[in-house]
C-alpha cells in the first residue's frame, strides 16, 4: 500500500469520526449533516461559520500540522454552540470526537448569540484573550510547517566534520535537496525529534518517552526526486542503525560528507581514502586532518594552541619523561608547527595497524599507562572484516539493481539492508540463509546507499563504523550556518573545554559550495527581517486608520 493510499484511508477515517460526532451540529448551523463527512469542506464550513480564515482548512489534514490545527478547529466549534470553558477546550482536545459526539447528540445544544452588543466585559476580554491565544497557535503552526516541510534546525555537537563545520555551528537543512521525504510518522508532537525527555530509566533510552504516535505510520515516500547525493556533498541523514527509533525520519540526525555513491568502491589505505582506487578530491572547504601523539618535555600551553589553532587534545598524561598529548584533526601544517615548539621531544601520526581489530586504549587505576582492548562499541563494519578505521576496505557501496550473493561470509555486509533497510524476514538456520520464508543464496538491492564519513576521519563515527546509508534516511544538504557558537557543546572526549565566544564571522555563510572562502548572505537575513517588521508595522498603521475611518 502507497504512501498517498495510506494517507487517503487516514483522511477517510478521521473524516468519518468528524461526520459521526458532529453532523447534527451542522444541521443547526443551516447545512446538510452530510457536509460534516466531507473532508476539508467540513472544516471550511467551521472556519465560515466562526469567523475564521477559510483557507485555514487546507492544513486540516497535513502530517504532524493537521493534529494541531483539527483541535483548533473543534474548538471553534465548540464555541459556536456554548462550550467555551477551559473543561470544555481540554476534552475538545483530549477526546475530540467523543466529547464533540456528547454535545452533538445531547438535546439542548444550541448556537450561541455571538452579538457583540450583549457581550459582558469579561466575555469580551475573554475573546481577546482567545484571539490572543489564536495568534500564538498559528505562529506556532506556521513555524512547524516551516520545520516539517521547508527547512530544519540542526546544530553540530562533534568534531566529525572540523574544519568545514565547526562544533557549535547551527544550520539550516534544505529537505528539498534530493526531493522531499513526506513524514512517516503523522502524529507528533512539533519540533522534537524522536524522544520527549530523558528520563535515564534504567539507563535505557528505549524507556523515554516518544515524540510520536508509533503505532500511526505512513511508508517511505519521496516527492520530485530531481537529484541524488553526489560525492563530496554534506549530507544531514538519519543514523542508519538507531535500535531506539523504528520510524525512519525519528532516528538520531547525523551530518557527514557523501565520499562513495552507489556502485563507487570505497576504500582507506594508512588513513588515506581512495574512491575507485583513486585519491579522494580536496575541496577548497577541506584540509586532510590526522591523528597525532605528542610527547613533550613539559606541559603545552593549551589555551594558547586553542586560540592560534581552535583544537584541543582529546587525551592527556604525565609520564617519567614528561608529559604525552593526543590530538585529533590535525592538518600537515599544523602537524609540522606542533613539532617545532621548543618543549616537544617528538611527535607520531596514529595509524592502527593493517588487519587489526578495532583497538581503544583504557586508563590504569593508578593512572600510570594505557591498556590496550578491543572496543566493542565502535565495531568496524563488517563485523567479520579484519579492517579497521585507517585500514579499510576495498567495499563496493551497494546500487540498486545489484545482484548480490548471500552466504556465510557476505551476510554480515547485507543482513541489515534484508531486514532493516529493504523490511524483509531474515532467517539463519542451520548453515542456510532465508529471507521472506525462502532459501536464497542470492538477493537484489532494492535501493541506493551511500557511504557518509567525516572531515575529521580519526574523530568520526562514520559508515566505516555504522555502514551503508539507505537513501531512504537521507534528509538534505545543509544550506547555511545561522548561528555560530564556539563552547556551546562540552566534549566528551577532552578534558578542557573551549571558551565560549560567538563566531561572527560564520554566520549566514552557504556551507554546502566546497570553496574555501564563502558567501555570507547576511544581508538576505537583515533584509527579511526589516520586511517582517516593517510589514508588521504598515498592517497595524493601516487597520489603526481604517478603524478611525469607520
């Protein structure tokens, strides 16, 4: 069943419940009880009858904004015919079509004279406040139809992606970019995305609270798909193996660079990457970034590193010799000016050996020296390569289309695209491999993937670690930095924290063009804003004179 099937048997539903509890109260207000079944019309009709915009009712039903405006819309109702109190709003919209069915079928029900020449005092500041509220609620519509359908919010709490975006950057994401993926979760609460709160039960974020109705839920659907992602675009998607979320558009947001489309092999030789066994290109937005360990005679001068480099170490500790940094993100340049200050004894690129496990390195008790373990929370994929993060691959990024062998060995590369990505059953038993009930030795990619890896690739948790990226999570590409925030995030992984200062010189910049220097379009932001304003100011200047007028 098609996204726009599943939706039209929503909207046929939720038409019907309106028709069952309000037909009557239709009746009185002089129409054919019919009218309450139609959908939009019905709605239409309330907004006539109430005084309200008619062209309200076209956002009656829209994902995540319909839920909103429905019980803005049964409220009016509910005022028409003499249920205005508080008690009466609340179970207008806690139980709206049971509550609006006890006063359609009740006997008494009657419109209510809305003269405003018999109106007390204090029911007339009562509809001021009521307008009141009707303005803030449509702000907060207009806002989430913005955020749902136009463009979202996104700020950047890692180094993943250092030096072309910062950690603090806050941006804008073009949900347009590769055609726009309708919401698969139509009832949600606005502007959160998957969970409410954490309630840190039992350490167990699958015990917070969601942001969405699961058990409503619409299919994968993307409209005017003119582009796809290409390499070196930035891409904002949605974290492939997210365990909390089952929604796809619910899961954690993740930024990276697409470095491998599908069909490219991807591949990373001592910390180098190579796309179809050629170097990656360099973007002017870009700079190769390393992992470094510095051991030092005395200690560095942090703060001042910070404020000539705008990096901090991400470990640091004393031995019998001195004292040993190590630093993530660091580019040739920078590598080679580290090593000429006067207390540094010398200085190494970290590069985990060829046909090694995934390695960290754990403090002793006495916080003398480092134990070497397997971290099994940062698995490379697939978990049954001998690879790791500098010594990867060669893996060819699977194309729709593709014909793919299924057995032992490969399973763990396509296990998560059969039951995951693509929604098939997948069984292993007994040394045989079926998906959907069936023995298969061999499967068709359904979708394109892509392989999404950051700038700061000793710092990124990446599809090296993740895998594949379905193209069903893809969101957009980032449009510009509104915001700039040096210290807004505290890093988890060093002990020093950067001072807070904010980053003019970021804002308003496109973040997505791959040039080193910019266009800074603040001046379209300052524009909008003297519009929106000055535009507010002639509508109250003109509605002040036409009311002396009258």
């Amino acid at each position: 069943m098609n996204y726009f099937l599943t939706y039209t048997v929503y909207v046929l539903i939720l038409s019907l419940l309106m028709g069952i509890s309000t037909w009557k109260l239709f009746k009185k207000m002089g129409y054919s009880p019919s009218f309450a079944f139609i959908p939009f019309y019905n709605y239409f009709i309330i907004l006539k009858e109430t005084k309200h915009p008619k062209w309200w009712a076209i956002l009656s039903y829209l994902p995540i904004v319909g839920p909103i405006m429905m019980s803005v819309f049964h409220i009016y109702l509910m005022k028409k015919f003499g249920r205005g109190l508080f008690q009466h709003q609340l179970l207008t919209v806690i139980l709206p079509f049971i509550y609006m069915a006890t006063v359609n079928y009740s006997k008494d029900v009657e419109i209510e004279d809305e003269n405003e020449l018999f109106l007390t005092d204090e029911e007339k500041n009562a509809k001021k406040k009521d307008s009141f509220m009707g303005s803030i609620t449509f702000a907060v519509v207009f806002a989430t139809i913005i955020h749902v359908f136009i463009t979202q919010p996104f700020g950047i709490p890692t180094g993943s992606m250092e030096r072309t975006l910062l950690v603090g950057d806050f941006l804008f994401v073009n949900k347009w970019s590769y055609g726009y993926r309708l919401p698969m979760r139509p009832l949600a609460i606005p502007f959160l995305q998957g969970t409410i709160y954490d309630t840190q039960k039992d350490g167990n974020p699958k015990n917070d609270p969601k942001s969405y109705v699961e058990g409503i839920k619409l299919p994968y659907t993307r409209l005017l798909q003119f582009n796809k992602p290409q390499r070196h675009d930035v891409v904002v998607f949605n974290y492939p193996q997210d365990s909390v979320h089952v929604a796809i558009d619910r899961k954690d947001p993740y930024v990276k660079r697409c470095v491998a489309v599908a069909g490219d092999t991807f591949e990373m030789r001592a910390g180098r990457l190579f796309v179809n066994n050629k170097p990656e290109t360099i973007l002017g937005d870009q700079e190769l970034q390393h992992s470094y360990t510095v051991n030092t005679g005395a200690q560095l001068d942090i703060p001042g590193l910070y404020n000539t480099y705008g990096f901090l170490p991400v470990r640091e500790y004393q031995t019998d010799k001195g004292f040993t940094y190590v630093f993530q993100g660091l580019t040739d340049q920078t590598a080679k000016e580290i090593k000429t200050l006067p207390n540094v004894i010398d200085m190494s690129e970290n590069i985990y050996p060829k046909d090694s496990a995934t390695i960290s390195y754990k403090l002793n008790a006495d916080k003398t020296a480092f134990t070497k373990s397997v971290d099994t929370t940062q698995s490379i994929f697939p978990i049954n390569k001998p690879w790791n993060q500098d010594w990867y691959g060669p893996l060819r990024i699977p194309k729709k289309g593709d014909v793919v062998a299924i057995n032992k060995e490969t399973l763990p590369m396509y296990q998560w695209i059969i039951s995951e990505y693509e929604h098939n059953s997948l069984e292993n038993k007994n040394g045989k491999i079926f998906i959907n009930g069936k023995e298969a030795n061999q499967y068709t990619i359904q979708q394109d993937y892509y392989m999404m890896v950051g700038d700061n690739r000793d710092a990124s948790l990446d599809a090296r670690f993740f895998g594949f990226v379905p193209e069903e999570n893809i969101v957009g590409k980032p449009m510009f930095t509104w915001m700039s925030l040096q210290g807004a995030f505290s890093d988890a992984s060093s002990s020093y924290q950067a001072p807070f200062k904010i980053r003019w010189e970021r804002m308003f910049k496109a973040t997505n063009t791959g040039e080193a220097n910019k266009t800074s379009y603040w001046w379209i932001a300052a524009m909008i804003l003297v519009l929106f304003f000055g535009w507010d100011y002639f509508m109250k200047l003109f509605r002040k004179k036409k009311t002396e007028d009258d």
